[in-house]
C-alpha cells in the first residue's frame, strides 16, 4: 500500500486576485478566526479570504476568483478607488493595501 505525504492533484483550491491587506495570524485560537470571520465592514464587498499561504489571511476587494481570472480586467482609477474603501474599512494606510494573486482551500 503507498501513502502519499506530499501535494494531493485532486485537493480543492481555488485562485485568486485580492486587493487587500495580509493580516497577521499570530493567535491561533478559535476566538480568533470567530473575530476575523465575524467581522463587518462599511462596505459590504470588502471579505476575508483564508489562503494557503503561510500568512493565511487576506481581507479585502475580491476582484477575480477561479473561473473569472482568465475574464477580468479592472483600470487603476478602480483599482485606486477600491484600495480606498479597503484602506478606510481596515483603518490602514493606503500604503499597507497590496494586489495580491495566490490560491485557496476551496
């Protein structure tokens, strides 16, 4: 019989393009992804997404997500505008919102 311990070709993911903040998961308790999760912004597109990154966090616009990623295109006026609303609805810098791609449990 073979186990295999490494990459799984059938596990669930999805990719995604984020304009966002990566937020920092220094507590690993249950209280704190019940507060990340729980959250509510001021406008209501702003989500958190839980990546496969080590970082694991990502709150923001979701502009593209799995099948849309080959269909997107967004213009810096929106995207500038976008990284406002993420910026005013965190309290953050504009400067700490980032375009960020990678993948995610699906």
């Amino acid at each position: 019989m073979k186990i295999r311990n490494g990459f799984v070709s059938n596990s669930s993911s999805s990719s995604f393009v984020i304009l966002g903040v990566k937020r920092q998961n220094d507590e690993d308790t249950d209280d704190f992804y019940d507060m990340i999760e729980n959250e509510e912004f001021e406008y209501k597109e702003i989500e958190t997404l839980w990546t496969n990154d080590e970082d694991g966090i990502v709150t923001g616009i979701i502009i593209a997500d799995d099948e849309e990623l080959d269909e997107t295109s967004t213009s810096f006026e929106e995207l500038q505008k976008m990284a406002q609303k993420v910026a005013t609805a965190l309290k953050v810098n504009i400067n700490k919102v980032e375009l960020v791609t990678g993948c995610r449990p699906a």
